[in-house]
C-alpha cells in the first residue's frame, strides 16, 4: 500500500489548528470562571443567563465545550468523521453567535471571528471526511 497524499491536506490541518486554539481558549475560560473570586462573581450578579448567582455554571459548559472542540482539534488530524462532525458544528454555532457582536464596539473581533469560522467551515466541509473511514 502507498502512501498517498490526500487533497486538501492544508485546508485540514489550518482546520485543526483553528479548532485547537478555539479549544483551549474556552477551557482556558471556564477554569478561570469555575475559580473566579467573590469579587469577581459579585460584579456579574444578575447579569449571567441562567445563572444569577455565581460564574460555576458558565464555568462548566465552557470547560467541558472546550474540552470537547479541543480534542476534536486534535482528531480533525486524522480526520476521523465524528470530529470532522464537532469541528463543522462548532465553527457553526461561533459564526452565528460572532453575528451577535457585529453592532457592538467589538465588531473589528466580531469580523475576524467570523472568518475564522468560515476557513474551518469550508476546509472541513469540503475536505474533512474525504477519504475517511467510518
């Protein structure tokens, strides 16, 4: 058997890249939320959506999406469907909730995010599950 390269090879691996970093970011944020101070939780009192007393809940559900994109990060490499599948939903969900800050100060961010989301969309959409085993 030889070993060939499959096409779209870059597009995978920027994919992956990307995914990884988005990973680690929001791991990186739900360890800091699960560990914030009481001052810190008493500056966003009645400001969280479902939570109104304390950042443990937002702290959860970004430590364990993170954990989730992070390793599908690392599996996009070898492009196994199920990742490719995260990765694709992932980058979905981030463009849509980018779209949410396009009116704010923060749009310059909003932008770049967006775009960010859309290479991880078409490398995965289009190469992703090329060649793969299910």
């Amino acid at each position: 058997m030889s070993a060939q390269r499959k096409s779209g090879t870059g597009w995978i691996v920027v994919s992956a890249i990307l995914l990884i970093l988005a990973g680690a970011s929001l791991l990186i944020n739900g360890l800091w939320a699960l560990h914030a101070t009481n001052a810190i939780q008493n500056q966003t009192h009645d400001s969280l959506l479902f939570s109104q007393s304390n950042l443990d809940t937002w702290g959860w559900i970004y430590t364990i999406v993170g954990a989730v994109v992070l390793l599908a990060g690392f599996a996009v490499f070898w492009r196994v469907p199920w990742a490719v599948y995260v990765g694709l939903a992932a980058a979905m969900v981030g463009m849509v909730f980018a779209f949410f800050w396009l009116f704010t100060p923060y749009w310059p961010d909003a932008l770049i995010s967006i775009l960010l989301n859309g290479v991880v969309i078409y490398g995965l959409g289009a190469y992703g599950l090329e060649g793969a085993s299910a």
